[in-house]
C-alpha cells in the first residue's frame, strides 16, 4: 500500500464549445493555476469530467457545464451506478496512463544513473526485473525491502534509494551511495542497517543523494515505495 498522487482514468474526449471551454480556463486562471485544458469528457447529470495540464501532469476534475466550478472527485457521492462507473473508469484509464509516462522516465533514471542503483540477481535466470524506489524511512518502503528474498525467486531487482520524507532520510540515502560496493551480499547486509528504525545515520557528503532525489523527483513520482514491474 502507499500514498498515490493520482486516482486516474480517460475516456474519449466530447468536443465543447468554446465559451465552455474559456469558461474552464477562467475558472483554472482565477485561482491562480497555471495550467491549461486538455480534454472533456460530458458525463451527464450535469458534469463533465475535465483533464487540466499542471505542470506537465494530467490531473482530473469534474466541472459543472458552464465550467463556473470545478473539483476532485475524491470523496464523491453518486445516485446512479453508471455515472459512478464512467467516473471510475475514467480515473483508472488517466492513471494507466500518466504511470505509463513516468514509468519511463524513471527507467531512464535508473539507466542514466546506474552507478547509483542497488542490483539483486535473480536466483534463476529470468528476463524480468523490478524497478523499486524507496526511502528507508518509509513504512511501506520497508515492508517492500523485507520482501526482497521472495521478489528475487522469480525477478532481477534494480533499487534505488531517496531522500523523499526528511533530512534523516537523505542521510540515510547518503550513507547507502558511499557504503555501496560491487557485492551483491555486502549491499544487502549494508541495506538491512540503512532500513533499521534505529539507525544513526552519520554525517556524510549528501550531494550525490539530492542530486539522484531530485531527478527522481522530476519524472513525476511523488509516492514510495514506486515499483515497476517488467
């Protein structure tokens, strides 16, 4: 389980007449956000499900038809189970497809800077492998790590550790960069101090873990533990 940025779905768009459609934009422009519409979707009862760029994310709104308000449906109570659908549906869809996008991007994080990344072998040969990223004082981070033994029966894992949550985290992440070495056994032992609650991280160098935090950051991922699975 972990903290989502999106809940998402996508429909087909519906065309919208433009006074609508400016009506949108004012809305977006009066509270100040700087982003612009990409699609609408008329979902009947008098909404429309909205898809607004903010900051190269996709981002889902319902929106009264005159587009005077607009909100996010995550606490949303419907009389009609096919207008619940079509709003689930389109959330799943959106989802699907912004994770798609920053799946790729991450990937290439990992690529770009693999001198950084933690890699497990898989105990048979296996083409498939699972991306995982993980600040070691995330909860759910550290139930992901427990698991490691049991993801390597089938899978290759490549991990990387971030400094999302708090300074101490970016120690944490800090200390795991310096003490990373070319021994699949040593990192894990390594790892199992770095994840432990108790843990004093020392005070290091935490440059190259901002800098790895940041990229991360960039793609969109905003959750941990983030994990792609191939």
């Amino acid at each position: 389980m972990k903290t989502k940025i999106f809940l998402a779905g996508i429909l087909c768009a519906c065309a919208m007449n433009a006074a609508d459609m400016a009506s949108l934009q004012k809305t977006l422009d009066e509270n100040k956000l700087k982003a612009n519409i990409l699609e609408v979707q008329e979902l009947g009862s008098g909404l429309d499900m909205v898809i607004v760029n903010i900051n190269d994310q996709q981002v889902p709104f319902l929106a009264t038809q005159d587009g005077k308000l607009m909100f996010q449906p995550e606490t949303l109570l419907v009389q009609s189970p096919a207008l619940r659908t079509s709003i689930d549906s389109f959330y799943e869809k959106l989802y699907k497809k912004e994770k798609a996008k920053i799946d790729n991007k991450l990937k290439s994080v990992f690529k770009k800077q693999y001198d950084k990344v933690f890699t497990f072998k898989a105990k048979k040969s296996t083409n498939k492998t699972i991306y995982i990223v993980s600040d070691p004082n995330c909860p759910y981070c550290k139930q992901e790590f427990a698991m490691l033994d049991k993801r390597l029966e089938d899978a290759n894992v490549e991990l990387l550790i971030v400094g999302f949550l708090s300074e101490d985290s970016m120690l944490r992440a800090a200390n795991a960069l310096k003490e990373k070495t070319a021994s699949q056994v040593s990192n894990f032992k390594m790892l199992q101090k770095i994840y432990y609650a108790d843990y004093k991280a020392p005070k290091v160098d935490t440059e190259s873990a901002r800098e790895l935090t940041e990229s991360v950051i960039q793609t969109g991922a905003r959750s941990v533990p983030y994990i792609i699975e191939e």
